[in-house]
C-alpha cells in the first residue's frame, strides 16, 4: 500500500494532488489540524494534514528465474492475501475478514464526516444539497460526492448538466455493485405481503394484466385478505374485468384446496391481508399461511410514501418470513425517491417494480439503474 501526507487548507485543495500522485481510485485516510511555520513558536497557521493511501500493484514474478521443483513449491506454500479495502471497498465482500471489514466502515465515517457542505466543491453544492431532498443516507451521499471530487478535482468551469450526467453515471454505478438478482425460479404462487395501505390489490391487478395481456398467460388470483370486504370485491372486480378466476382463502389447507382449483393456471397472483406489521401475531399468521415456500415466491410491497426509517423497520420485522423481492409503490405521490437507492445499497433483497400510478396495467416500471437515478436526480434537460 501506498501512503502520502498533504499539508493543505482544506479537503478540496488535497484531492486533484491525491488524484494526481495516487490515482482515483486512492481514499483518504486520516486527517488532523497541524501548525505550520512561524517563528520560535510564535505566529505559526494552522493547516490540515491529509493522508491519503492506494494499494500497491503487485511486482510480477518472473517465473522462468526459478526452478521447476521451486516454482512449484513456491506455488504450494502460497497463501492468497485478501484483498486491501482500497481495492475491494464493497463490504460485502465474502474475501474481507473482520478487521478489514471494521477499517472500511471507519473510512467510510470518515468520508461521511469530510463531505460536509463547507468542505465541497462550489460545483456540488447543488448535488449534495438534491442528494439530502431526496433523503439519500449520508453514507451514500459521501460515497458519490468523493468519487465526484476526485475525478473532476477543482475543475471551476464544470457544468450543471456535466455534473448531472457524471452523478447519473455514478449512481448507476453504485446500483450495478449493490442491486441484487432475482432469484431465477418457477415459482406456483406469487404472493404480495407488506402492511395495510400499501397499493398490494392494485399492484397484483397490474401484473396480473400484464402476464394476460402481454405475455399469454394463464393467469389465476388468490386473496386472503378477508380481514376487509372491499379488498377482496376490490380484487374480485379486477378478475371480472380480466375474466380469469379466483379463490379467497383463510388457512393453509385452503390454500391447498384453491391451488388444485387453479392447476390450469400458468401462474397465481396471491393477495394477502395488509395489517400493522408491528403485531407479532400478523406475522404469525403469515408464516402458517405460507407453510410451503418452495413453492411460493414472496414479493415485500412497499410504499415510498413511508419514511425510510419505518421501511427499515417493516423489512426487520418480515425477516422470519424469507423475501425474495421488493416492489415499491406510489412514487408519484412523493417528492423523494432516495429511498429506493437506499433500499438496493442497504438490503439484498432485489429491487424489481416501481409502481408510479393507479392506472392498470400502464403505471408500473422496471427498477432498472438508469429509471432509478433519473427518479432521484431528476431529468436533465440537455440529457
């Protein structure tokens, strides 16, 4: 590994010299206050020392130097080096031990600490600033602007529409590294769980229309959501509309009893009861309910509506119950998407649909990167 010291101002004056010597894909360290100069003592400034560090490119071995016997002891005795977390920052990775793991979440403290408002760019203030409107995490937020820091330095004749497409590109990025796949399965029942008001009926109606409509599928609908009447004529007026079937549930063995009434469905959308996710006995319910996972797949259905906090704490509380996707729901009704760019960094659990409307089947989207940082930045006119 690398290491460089900066005597500097600030942060900012630091980086194109760290871009520069180290390359951008070096991160800051350590930082500390430091008096400089003066005279015996007297009228000393005070600076800001920036260390900065880069792994080391490994020399090449030349193997003809050695040998048979020796190069394949060498090779036998060699122990593989996990990677240094300048060069694998994700903490995901399965290679990082504890240690490393623990030095990754201080540097990443650090870099949320240093990209205060006062220490960016005149050019990313505005960033930052629609960044934390959207109610992106901090620990997200410093890890785009650092990575922007570097690469455009102290460039003052940067544009608004140049920064725009390079945060794009970023977030885009950061999705690819963190967005988990779908599982790859095929499943008998979709079902959708989540908490009361959360748009499952019409969500199940869009993608119930779609696979009819698009896709030539035999479709069938399951509810057992009898806690509420109007959920389940809400659904019933859906598959008239459709003219496909459906059955309404309460118990496990009916489940059973109206998957052999839909065995000539391709697939079955399958509508749970939406209620307080705080009560344990709801969650209770749905275990006994979904007895046989390996043949359902469950898909969590949130509203973005929500505050991330209490989103955190829905997905916490649904862990008994093994979810294999998000869908997220009524983006149009809020002025905040972060929260779907904190779900995919935060959660592996893929994020698959966004609902951004009441019209069925049009008003839901693929959660492809490009959809999502265009939701969060916004569109850019000269895109």
């Amino acid at each position: 590994m690398r290491l460089k010291t900066y005597i500097v101002q600030n942060v900012s004056e630091a980086l194109p010299m760290i871009k520069r010597d180290l390359g951008a894909d070096a991160l800051i360290l350590n930082t500390k206050k430091v008096k400089t100069g003066g005279f015996i003592g007297f009228f000393q400034k005070e600076r800001l020392e920036v260390t900065a560090a880069v792994e080391a490119q490994p020399k090449k071995k030349k193997a003809a130097s050695k040998a048979p016997e020796e190069a394949a002891a060498v090779q036998k005795a060699s122990v593989p080096v996990p990677p240094s977390p300048i060069a694998a920052p994700e903490d995901s990775n399965p290679h990082l031990t504890g240690d490393l793991i623990n030095e990754l979440k201080g540097i990443k403290q650090f870099m949320m600490q240093s990209m205060q408002e006062d220490h960016l760019p005149a050019s990313l203030k505005p960033l930052n600033q629609r960044l934390s409107s959207q109610e992106v995490t901090k620990e997200i937020q410093s890890e785009i602007l650092a990575k922007m820091m570097l690469t455009i330095g102290q460039q003052p004749d940067i544009s608004a529409a140049q920064i725009h497409r390079m945060a794009k590109t970023e977030i885009v990025r950061l999705i690819g590294l963190h967005q988990q796949k779908p599982v790859l399965k095929d499943p008998e029942i979709i079902c959708f769980i989540g908490p009361t008001g959360v748009g499952k009926t019409t969500t199940i109606a869009k993608i119930a229309a779609d696979l009819l409509l698009r896709e030539g599928k035999k479709v069938g609908l399951i509810t057992s959501d009898t806690y509420r009447i109007a959920a389940v004529e809400q659904l019933k007026t859906y598959a008239g509309i459709l003219n496909i079937p459906i059955q309404v549930v309460d118990s496990a063995e009916d489940l059973n009893r109206a998957m052999a009434e839909l065995a000539a469905c391709d697939i079955i959308l399958m509508d749970t009861a939406g209620r307080n996710y705080q009560q344990k006995q709801y969650i209770d319910d749905l275990e006994a309910l979904l007895a046989d996972k390996n043949k359902i797949q469950i898909n969590l259905v949130l509203s973005l509506t929500a505050k991330y906090e209490d989103m955190k704490k829905i997905i916490d509380n649904f862990q008994t119950i093994r979810m294999d996707q998000l869908l997220l729901t009524k983006q149009d009704e809020t002025s905040s998407s972060g929260a779907i760019l904190n779900l995919i960094y935060h959660y592996s659990i893929p994020v698959t649909y966004i609902a951004n409307g009441q019209n069925v089947p049009d008003d839901i989207l693929t959660a492809t990167p490009e959809l999502i940082a265009n939701f969060v930045l916004g569109e850019d006119d000269n895109d």
